[in-house]
C-alpha cells in the first residue's frame, strides 16, 4: 500500500455516506488496517454504532447498513479485518483468507476501540457485529463492559451448519494439519463469482449482485476461501466462547439475531448460548440467510427494527422472544 490516505469505493446503486473521514491505524505485528468514522448530521449525536464484518466483507458492503445509523442520529466506526479489504494482507496470495492467531482479531478490534473509536466519536458506545466479527466480540465481550454498553450480534459465528462431518473431526483434522506446516493450504477452491441461485447468503438478487459487482470491479476487496489454520483458529474461539466460565463473565446486555434459514451457523448453537449467559438473549428471523444485513426488505427491516430497539441504551429493550416471523 502506498502512504497516502486510504479512500472509499463508490459504485451505481451503493452511494458513499457522506460526513465521514477515513485513515488508517497501525496494529498486531505492524500490520496497517483501513478505518472509516461516519458522522451524523444531527447536532447532537446520540452516539457511536461500532460496526464489525463477517469473513470476506469490506466497510463498503455496509454503506447501506451505516446511513440506517446515521439516519438515526448515531455515528458509525467500522474498520476492515486484517487480512481482508483495504487492510494488510498476510499471504503472498492475496485472495487467500487467513489468520495467524484468533487473538490477532481481538488485539484490532481492542486498539481499535483505544486509539480510533474513544478519542474521536461519540458516547454511548454500542456494537454491531456480524458472523465472524460477532464471534471476536464475543470472545471479548469480558472485556468490554466498561467500553460499549449494548451489543446486538447478527448470525454469529458460533458453530457450523449442515456439515458432512462432526465439527470435532474438522477440528481434529485442521489440527494435525496445521502441525504439519500446511496452515497455510486453502479449504477449499475459489468459485468467484458464484450464481445468485442457491447462495447461502442472502434471498434478495439486487443486494446479492450489488456486492458481486463489488468484487468483480475492485477484486482487492475480495477474498477466497480461507486457509487450514483460518479454520482451526475459529473452531477454537467457537469453543471457547460457548462454555458457561466464559459466558458467566459476560455483563454487556447482548442481543443475538438468527437467520431461520441459515446455511452456514448453527440456529441451535445460537440459541444454546443465549441460554447460558444472563446478559443474552436470543431472536431469530424466520426464513432469513446468513447474511442480515443483505437480505431481502421484509427480512432485513426486521433485524434494523430489533436492532433499533436495542440501541442506543436509553430506547426500551425488546421483550424477550425467541422467533421473529418474517417468512411472508
């Protein structure tokens, strides 16, 4: 990457969101990750939405997603993830999604919230995270009680779906082969771009083709499939975080939104750990893929509705529920 500031990518249909700055900050093992602070026109922030992406997402993804907060009255902070987006990559192959060490994620987000998120936006401080994103802000949700007040955590990263094998045999495999010096190896092969029929991700085609669009007109936003050592690092923090000692440690109020029709985590993981921590609670959006945020209208509405009665703290929380029926 050269010196000079990063920027924002805009395309026909997925507008940049005005008032905002972008940078860079400097992170775990020198690596540079690109930044984005979206403010709100309203004279009086209601406060700061900490915006966090799944595997394969870039701040451009969520423009959407940021003028729904910043319509609100709320600023947004977002950064992209090591290895991914604009940020430093860690493989010779770019397209190769990796991580070294789960805590690597945690140490982003933590300066992150240090060195970006407290000395230039605006209190209360709540999170947003999605899949992978939500998975690290469980993992750190410990240490974040004095730092956000609410969390909301859409499809978390939690535990796999419909796999052809247990998950303790993915681990156990990953496992010796990370051992064995292939860490590095890719999981699978690249299919990009992949037909809107069957996706995994969202049911909506305009949403589905605006982020293929994406990628196909800027591909150094884009990643493949990730590497061995991606996936023995996640399985171990999706252990981890589902036990009750760490669950037990968990004081920021925490609401977990399911997709009913996800292909990729599991709904009853999902449910299983909302369960198990008094801070959490759990709703699921029936009929709904992977990806929230991208979905179609009726889904889609669904979660900001959820999501906007949650936050910021002073709005009155959701009852609790356990289904959202969106199915039509």
């Amino acid at each position: 990457m050269s010196d000079d500031l990063p920027s924002l990518i805009e395309m026909d249909g997925n507008p940049v969101p005005g008032n905002h700055i972008v940078g860079w900050f400097n992170s775990a093992r020198g690596k540079r990750l690109r930044y984005a602070i979206f403010k709100s026109d309203v004279p009086v922030a209601r406060g700061t939405v900490v915006l966090l992406q799944g595997r394969n997402e870039c701040i451009e993804k969520y423009f959407e997603t940021i003028r729904h907060f910043t319509e609100r009255g709320l600023w947004v902070a977002t950064f992209d993830w090591r290895g991914q987006g604009l940020s430093d990559r860690l493989l010779k192959n770019p397209l190769r999604g990796h991580i070294r060490r789960f805590r690597d994620l945690e140490t982003d987000l933590s300066i992150f919230l240090e060195t970006i998120v407290l000395p230039e936006t605006r209190l209360p401080f709540c999170m947003v995270a999605h899949s992978m994103g939500a998975l690290v802000a469980l993992s750190m949700a410990p240490r974040l009680a004095n730092r956000i007040e609410r969390m909301v955590l859409t499809a978390p990263f939690v535990d796999l779906s419909n796999q052809p094998v247990p998950t303790w045999v993915t681990r156990l495999v990953t496992r010796l082969m990370r051992l064995s010096g292939l860490g590095w190896v890719s999981s699978g092969r690249d299919r990009f771009p992949r037909p809107f029929e069957g996706n995994p991700l969202t049911s909506d085609i305009d949403r589905y083709a605006r982020n293929q669009a994406l990628y196909t007109a800027h591909p150094e936003l884009r990643l493949g499939p990730p590497t061995i050592l991606w996936v023995n690092e996640m399985l171990g923090a999706m252990d981890r975080v589902g036990r009750f000692e760490h669950l037990d440690q968990v004081k920021v109020p925490t609401l977990l939104i399911g997709a009913g029709n996800d292909a990729i985590v599991s709904q009853q993981a999902i449910e299983t750990i909302s369960n198990r921590f008094r801070a959490g609670r759990a709703i699921f959006i029936d009929g709904a893929r992977h990806e929230l945020l991208q979905e179609a209208e009726r889904y889609r509405m669904a979660v900001l509705a959820a999501i906007d009665a949650f936050i910021p703290p002073e709005q009155t929380p959701l009852p609790v529920s356990s289904v959202v029926s969106q199915s039509g």
